[in-house]
C-alpha cells in the first residue's frame, strides 16, 4: 500500500510507523520510517529513521520536532548559499577592480578556463595509461617468474600475487611521485613511507595466514633476487614513458610553472611576464637554458623578456 501512493500520488510524502519484525518492510518503503521500541523488539527500531517510545510521541515528533528541523535545515541551506556567494563575489569584483594585481603571477590560472590540466583528452589519456600499466604489472610477473627460481624453488600463484600486487603499489607510488606539484614534511612521509609499509604489512599478513600454501609466501619472496629485479623491470615499462615525455616537457618545451619553478628553485631574481598565446598551433616549443643564469640574477629570458607559456612565435 505504502508502495503505490508512493509511486502513483505526485508530491506526496509517505510515513510509516510500526512496532514489530512485520512492520521493517513498510518503514523501510516509506519516505520517513518511524520505528517504536517495546514489546516485539528492535526489529522496527533497528530499520527506521527516526525510533520513539511510544504511538502517543508521533505528534511531537511531528509537529515540534520535524518543524524545529525543517526550519534549521531550511536556514542552513540558504545561509551556505549565501556565505559562498558572498566571499566568491566580494573577491571576483575586487579583483577586476584591481586587474588581478595583487598576484604575482596571474597567467598561472589561465591553465583553468583553457582546460589544461582536466578535459575529456586529458581524463581518456590517464585511462589508458591505467590500462597499459595493469597490463604490464600483470603480465611481467606472469611471462617472466617462470615456475622454478634460482634456488629451486617453486613458484606458485601466491608469489606471482604477491609480486603483481607489488608492482601496482610501486608503479602508483613512482605516478605520483613524478605528479607531485610540491613537496613538504608531511608529504615527504607519507610518499617514502608506502612501500616500507606494504612490505611490513605483506610480511604480517603472510605470517597469518593459515594455508600451508600462502603461509611465510611473501618474506621468502622478497629474498629472491628474481622479485626485485622483475619488480623494476615494471616500473621501468610502466613508467618509462611518463619520465622521458616529463623530461622534454620541462627541458624542451616548458610550460609557463615550469620556469617559475625552475626560477624559485635557483632563487632567481626579476620579473618573469607573460603572454598567453591565442592560438597553441601556430606557436612552437622553445628550449630554455638555465645553466646561464645559475651563478647571476634573472634579468631577461633569451630572446625575449616575455614569456609565452612555453612557446614562442
């Protein structure tokens, strides 16, 4: 019953209230469950939204209680609106009054509204790279463990695990190392901190396993050669593309953070303008030499005193 005013009344709101095992598939169908606690159990208490004494409390609950919350939750909605609303806009009028000179570098946020950093390319790339770097941390440790070690010992499917599953941690952690924007103590931890703890946490768990097959499996493993040579023959597949394109990204075509992060990590000095260009493909990507300015101020960018986020005409 409760089901088919729901589904058939338009802007109908249903409640339910019951004492009994009987009653959990009522409450649960209704918009609101009330549940009573007595006699017959918790059963009802236990499925509901909202658990009162006795039938006499509807009313309260009802006409005080859900009042009370309509009117907070109604308050609380709109003033979250209002205090976004207020902040974001004071700041946006601010900074077209001011043309954004209080920033030291405003051409950084043009990388947003040009989606540089997340677009349909962009999220399909990162797919595929996930998929090409499932498939290698799972086929090397397949093609290559092969059945008996060095030392005589026979692989099983445990080893081959424990070493897929080793492969996805590391080639994960390398990712995101290599995608980190920047570095502080407790990213540092966190970051060196992962594989130590897979590994401790992979040799307690093998030393609790009951099976004769998967018991003290994974410290064994780590003590053969094969496993840490083939575990860096998967990061290297995986992630060889990722370093080689990072490297001629920042040497050969450097974006416009690329350059002022090069230029805070040397403590160079000047300013470092920039132009962001209207159309990408009618510009191409220039080599920046920072060797030059190492031991001397910055004073201007070869060729230019300008920048183009990475290209130039």
């Amino acid at each position: 019953v409760v089901a088919l005013v729901k589904n058939n009344v338009k802007n109908c709101r249903t409640l339910s209230i019951g004492d009994g095992a009987n009653d959990v598939s009522m409450i649960q169908e209704a918009h609101v469950g009330v549940g009573i606690s007595g006699h017959e159990g918790m059963q009802a208490v236990n499925a509901s939204d909202f658990a009162i004494a006795q039938f006499a409390f509807l009313q309260r609950l009802l006409l005080v209680h859900g009042h009370w919350n309509y009117r907070r939750m109604s308050k609380l909605v709109l003033y979250v609106v209002y205090k976004n609303i207020l902040c974001w806009f004071a700041l946006y009028v601010l900074s077209l009054y001011a043309c954004g000179s209080a920033q030291d570098h405003p051409g950084l946020y043009h990388s947003g509204p040009q989606g540089d950093l997340l677009s349909v390319q962009i999220f399909t790339e990162w797919v595929f790279e996930a998929l090409y770097e499932g498939v290698v941390c799972a086929l090397v440790p397949v093609l290559l463990m092969g059945s008996i070690s060095s030392s005589g010992y026979a692989y099983t499917m445990y080893d081959c695990g424990g070493l897929c599953y080793t492969a996805l941690i590391v080639v994960g952690w390398v990712k995101l190392v290599l995608n980190a924007m920047s570095w502080n103590a407790g990213m540092h931890f966190a970051m060196w901190a992962t594989v130590p703890f897979w590994i401790a946490s992979g040799v307690v768990l093998s030393n609790s396993f009951t099976s004769d097959s998967s018991d003290h499996v994974f410290p064994y493993l780590l003590s053969l050669p094969e496993f840490w040579m083939l575990l860096f023959l998967c990061v290297v597949l995986a992630l060889f593309r990722d370093f080689v394109y990072k490297v001629w990204k920042r040497e050969w075509a450097p974006e416009y953070y690329h350059i002022l992060q090069e230029s805070d990590r040397y403590k160079l000095k000047g300013d470092i303008e920039w132009d962001p260009p209207l159309h990408a493909s009618n510009y191409k990507p220039f080599h920046v030499d920072f060797s030059h300015y190492l031991t001397s101020e910055l004073h201007a960018l070869p060729g230019s005193s300008r920048l183009n986020a990475g290209f130039v005409k």
